[in-house]
C-alpha cells in the first residue's frame, strides 16, 4: 500500500518538499508539523482546523505565537541538528557555515564504518592464515596484541603510529618487545618495511613459593580440574601452556609426552606420580584435549582460588604465586638436588638455550631441616650413599658426611 502523498506548501520558499516532522498537542487537538526540504523551515499544518482555531483564538496566552510564521528554532540551531539535502548545501548563501552533513556524506560514512568493522576483521583473519602458514603456534598471543594496539588507535598500515603506541603502554620492555615482534610478523604479511624499536627483555629473579604453599593452593582447590591442572605443572615443571595443549594419546600410563612444547622449549617426557594420573583420569573425556579450556579463563580462576587462600590462611605470600611460580620451584629444587648439574637441569626442564637454565642456579638457600643427613666410615657405605644421591658435605675425625635436599615431589 503506497503512502498517502503530502499535499502541503511550505510557507516560508512555497516548496512541496516537506517531511512530517511530529505533532503538536494543543487544547483545540493535535496539529501537524512539517519540515521543509528546501529552506529547512518548520511549520504547523496551515490547514488544519485545530491551527485556524489556534490562531484566531483571542483568548489565546500571550506567550502563544502563530506558528506558521516563526521558526520553532533558528537557522543556525536547525542547522546543527538536522540532516539537509545536498541541494539545499548548493542553495546555502555564500558565507554561511555549513553546519549539516549531507544525507550522502552521512550515508557514506556509516558505511565506511560498517565496511571499516569489517575490514578489521577481514585483517585478523588473514593475519591468522598468516601465522599458521609460517608454523606459528596456534594459541600464540600476536593476534590479542594486534586487536589491541588497534583499540588503542594504532595505524597498522603506518608503522610510526604502531612506534607511538606502544611506546604510551603502560607495559613492561618484555611485552612491549612481544608487541614489537606481533606487528612485525604483520609488515611481514603486508610487506611493510620497518625500523623495529629497541625493547629488552628484562632480568628479573622469579619468586619462588616453597612447597607446602603450593600443596596449600592444590588443597584450596574446589575445582578437580583446576587441581589436576596445577598438580600437573607441580610434577613436569611445564609451562601452563604447554599443559592446556596436551592431549589424552599424550598419556600413557605414567608418562606424560609434551609434544607442543613452547618457543625456548624443547619436547619430552616426564614420569607422573599414580596420584597425578588417578586425578588425570577422573577428568571428563568429551575433548580429545585434557583441559579443553582457554588460559584466561584457567587464570581469573586461578586467581580467585588464590586470594581466597591467602585471606584465610593468613600468607599474602601466595597471592604472588603464578603458574610459572611452579615451573620457577622446580628448577630451584632440580639445581639443589643435582648438586648444580647445569646438564641435568636443562634436560629436566627441556630448555633449548643453556642461558635460560643458569637463572635457576644459587637462586634458593635451603635450611639445615631442609636436608636428609647421613654419615659414612666404609668405602661400602660411601657407595651405598652415593647411589642414593647423597653429596659428600663434610668429614670429621674419619666420619664422612653426606646430605642431599629432602624429596620435592609429590
């Protein structure tokens, strides 16, 4: 059914152009207002019975005005606020500030930003077609960190916009350094050639927890999965990420296979202990995954189970305990327990670079309670002492003394 055409003047340039622009509710009924295309000018209906009888209305307020001949706002304000015809911006006098968007340029530009949002998106994608063409890790952060420094107004296509950013992050050199290495995979991508900003890694000693605080955490957990997890990185010392991709054909028996190890990682095998895997096995098997989850939502979880046992136990220690903290525990341990085997502790750990395993060495002092101590006065018993792992530590009047750090895993 076709509109009912407006047969109304406007008053004001004598247009038929006019809009429907609302009613006006008087004491003599409802009036209708219009809005010429043509001169943008405001008016009631000049025909309707309700306006005659306004109008001629003696009784009528004196701040009453006749409609048709007044403005309800001026040109101006009109301007501002409505949306003209690019004839009308032709018509506008010389001089006059062009105060309106057309209805073209408007359209135009809310399709610039709904092709825009699409754009961004499109630019993700390819950008994550990219990565997993050049073997880059699936779960890997460089996406998360492009939508960000787009949040933040950075230019991808202008590399001194994506300089000016980063360096107005409140961030650390380590992550401004990751956010340098995600864009330029990007320039890689677009061929953009680029000065990259010199950002260091910064040398930090790790906080290391002590073990019964770690064992506190597992206990706090309500949830089986959260446990298993952190009882999972308790005896492989993996980074949490290497353990959110592990698979159940990973498992078997009590070897636990790492085969998506992360970048510095080498991968390995760990024996588990049969209470880890009784927990591994209680977990559901709807995911060819373990734990079929992401590492945000693992850490807000985290988190909260952490600070829930710091208040309660009274230990603010713990709330600075990661998932790293227990990788971090178990190479302090592994450097004491070999008696600082550098060798022992970079295959234990799996790290492809020596460097990253010498941070762990003369990090942690143990106290005297800390050791197992015992003592030798026959070649025998030497023998039998250094199979167990003992550490020759000290010798008085013919005694020899042996101790090594009490065992760490559960």
């Amino acid at each position: 059914m076709s509109a009912k055409p407006i047969d109304v003047v406007c008053p004001s340039c004598g247009s038929r152009k006019v809009w429907r622009d609302g009613i006006r509710y008087t004491s003599f009924g409802n009036v209708q207002r219009y809005l010429c295309r043509n001169c943008a000018y405001r008016f009631s209906d000049p025909n309707s019975k309700q306006a005659h009888k306004l109008f001629n209305n003696s009784r009528m307020p004196e701040h009453v005005e006749t409609i048709p001949t007044k403005p309800l706002k001026s040109k101006a304000a009109l301007l501002t606020y409505c949306r003209m015809s690019n004839d009308l911006q032709r018509r506008a006098p010389t001089g006059q500030p062009r105060l309106v968007k057309s209805l073209a340029e408007v359209a135009r530009q809310e399709k610039a930003q709904r092709e825009g949002t699409q754009d961004i998106k499109g630019v993700i994608t390819k950008y994550l077609a990219f990565l997993e063409r050049e073997g880059y890790a699936k779960d890997i952060k460089y996406p998360s960190i492009l939508r960000s420094l787009l949040k933040k107004g950075a230019n991808l296509y202008d590399p001194e916009s994506v300089k000016q950013t980063i360096a107005k992050q409140p961030w650390k050199d380590g992550y401004k350094l990751l956010a340098v290495y995600a864009y330029d995979a990007f320039a890689q991508m677009e061929k953009i050639t680029w000065k990259k900003p010199e950002y260091k890694q910064g040398d930090t000693i790790p906080f290391v927890p002590e073990e019964k605080e770690l064992d506190q955490l597992i206990a706090a957990c309500v949830s089986h999965r959260m446990a298993t997890f952190l009882q999972t990185l308790k005896e492989t010392f993996a980074d949490p990420t290497e353990i959110l991709r592990l698979k159940w054909i990973d498992l078997h028996g009590n070897i636990l296979t790492i085969n998506a190890p992360v970048k510095g990682h080498l991968p390995g095998q760990v024996t588990i202990s049969n209470k880890l895997v009784a927990m591994l096995n209680a977990l559901p098997k709807k995911s060819e995954k373990i734990f079929p989850t992401t590492y945000q939502s693992m850490e807000q979880t985290f988190k909260y189970v952490r600070n829930k046992a710091s208040a309660k136990l009274q230990n603010p220690r713990l709330r600075a305990i990661t998932f790293r903290s227990f990788r971090h525990w178990g190479g302090t341990m592994l450097a004491h327990y070999t008696n600082g085997n550098v060798l022992t502790i970079k295959k234990a750990l799996r790290h492809r670079a020596i460097q990253s395993t010498m941070k762990y060495i003369g990090m942690l002092q143990f106290k005297d309670d800390d050791f197992e101590v015992a003592t030798a006065a026959t070649v025998e018993e030497i023998k039998q002492l250094a199979q167990a792992g003992f550490q020759k530590f000290d010798e008085l009047n013919g005694i020899h003394v042996f101790r090594k750090p009490k065992k760490f895993v559960a």
